[in-house]
C-alpha cells in the first residue's frame, strides 16, 4: 500500500463527551492502520476537545472548526481525506473489532465497488435492546419508495466520488446522509456492492436525533424533496401509495424486491434458535 492511507473515518461531535472515548477508541484499536480518523469539533464545551487531543492515537486528525450544522461539519472533514475509501462514524457510534480488516477483505472482494453496504448493531440506550441490522439495497429506486434504510455507519464510499457530488447538502438538517447516498446512486454510472457482515454499532440515546424523536416533520419534507429530485415525482407519488398500505404489506413487498435480504433475515433467524 502507499504511504496515504486507504481508509478516511470521519467522526463529527459536539458535546459528547460520554460517548467520544468508545468511538475514538474503536477506530485507533483496529488492527487495519491504513487509515487516518478525521474528528471534526466545532466548538464543544463539556471537555470533548481535551479527550479528543489527550487521545493517545497517532490516526486522529482534529478538526476545530467552526459550523452551522452538522452537515458541514462533515464538509470541513472531506476536506481533509486522504484515503481512498471515506466512512462516516459518528461520535455516538462506533467500529466493531476487527471493522476495517473485514471491509478490507470485503471491498477486494466486489472489485472495489464505488459504495460498500454492510451491516452492523443498532444499540437502543432508551429501551436497552440490540439487534441486527443488514444493509439496504444497492437500487436507490427501491430506498426511494421507501423500502429500504441505509445504515451510515457500515456505509464505505470512494472519496473521489463523494468530492464529485459536493460533499453533503447543508440545508439538509435530518437526514443528510441519506440524500448523499440517494444522490450517488441514482447515478447510473456508480458501482454499488454490499456485504450482510456486522462492521459498526449504531447507538440510539436520549440526545441523540433518533431517540429524541426530533424532527420528524422536516424528516418527511426533507425525504419527499430528496427522491422528487433524484428519482422524479412519480417515484415520490409510488412511495406515497405505498404508505397508505399496513406496514405488514410493505415488509413483504420489501423482501420480494430484495430477496438476498430476505435470505440474510431467514438465516439469522434460524441461527438465532
């Protein structure tokens, strides 16, 4: 490998220093070192940037900056990648051991696709639950109607592609990510892959946006402007009827137009027993 490193993980954070340490340390414990860990901070005051300059990690780029949101917080960290491959794992969140190894292995693999899904945890504070989560499919027409979630924390993306798409929208305040990865896909030219393997945790708590509840009307504004632009009003109008179904329909449609999901589902299942 060269002297750059392959992977950039971008980590965002603004006062949480609860979470910080576990985060930091899942990234600098991976045994995969090709990598560099952005830590954008635009101005915490409950000691955030003490740990993350008191972090003993020679991977940590810090990146104190000022911002308006947390969109373009994660701008402020593009700048800086140096790797080929760019992840997005939040403050809250963090890598599983052995993370970068096993998206290593799985991006040679699929030929080094352009985007790489996998899997990870969902780890509920409020209720005190964890569970599995697979990856969402690789057709944006499908996230478009509604049929599909993408788990930003197992999410691996070229660099170059995300630069070419701008980075992400800053108007967009819940759900920015997923415009980016809807974006990027609904480019037909865009080689996208996943893989069903458990790489990250997904931590949901009382702060954060999904275990507050915030925002869950400018969540569906920001959602139906973002498949009208990228896969056109009638795709929006299809998502719409679809939501008039029982939810029990839309689970079963769900699986039938991603039957390798399906698959992934049945067999954890079994294995679970």
């Amino acid at each position: 490998m060269s002297n750059s490193p392959f992977f950039s993980i971008i980590t965002v954070s603004f006062n949480q220093a609860t979470f910080l340490p576990k985060c930091l340390a899942s990234v600098s414990s991976q045994g995969f070192k090709s990598c560099q860990h952005i830590v954008v901070d635009p101005g915490s005051h409950d000691g955030s940037r003490e740990l993350i300059l008191g972090f003993q990690s020679d991977l940590i780029l810090p990146v104190f900056q000022k911002d308006s949101c947390a969109p373009e917080g994660l701008n402020h960290g593009l700048a800086k990648v140096a790797g080929v491959y760019t992840l997005f794992v939040n403050s809250d969140d963090y890598l599983v051991d052995g993370a970068l190894d096993l998206v290593y292995a799985r991006l040679v693999q699929s030929g080094f696709p352009d985007i790489l899904f996998m899997g990870g945890y969902i780890e509920d504070l409020n209720a005190g639950s964890r569970r599995r989560f697979f990856p969402g499919s690789i057709h944006g027409k499908i996230h478009a109607f509604g049929l599909s979630q993408i788990f930003q924390q197992g999410s691996v993306v070229k660099s170059d592609i995300v630069r070419r798409a701008k980075g992400f929208n800053t108007s967009n305040r819940t759900c920015w990510d997923g415009e980016l990865f809807l974006q990027l896909l609904a480019d037909p030219d865009v080689y996208a892959s996943r893989s069903p393997d458990p790489v990250a945790v997904f931590v949901i708590h009382p702060g954060s946006i999904t275990g507050s509840g915030r925002g869950k009307g400018q969540y569906l504004l920001d959602s139906a402007r973002i498949v009208k632009t990228y896969y056109g009003p009638r795709a929006y109008s299809f998502r719409v009827f679809l939501s008039r179904f029982p939810r029990v329909f839309r689970l079963v449609l769900k699986y039938m137009l991603d039957l390798r999901l399906a698959l992934w589902r049945f067999t954890s299942l079994r294995f679970r027993r």
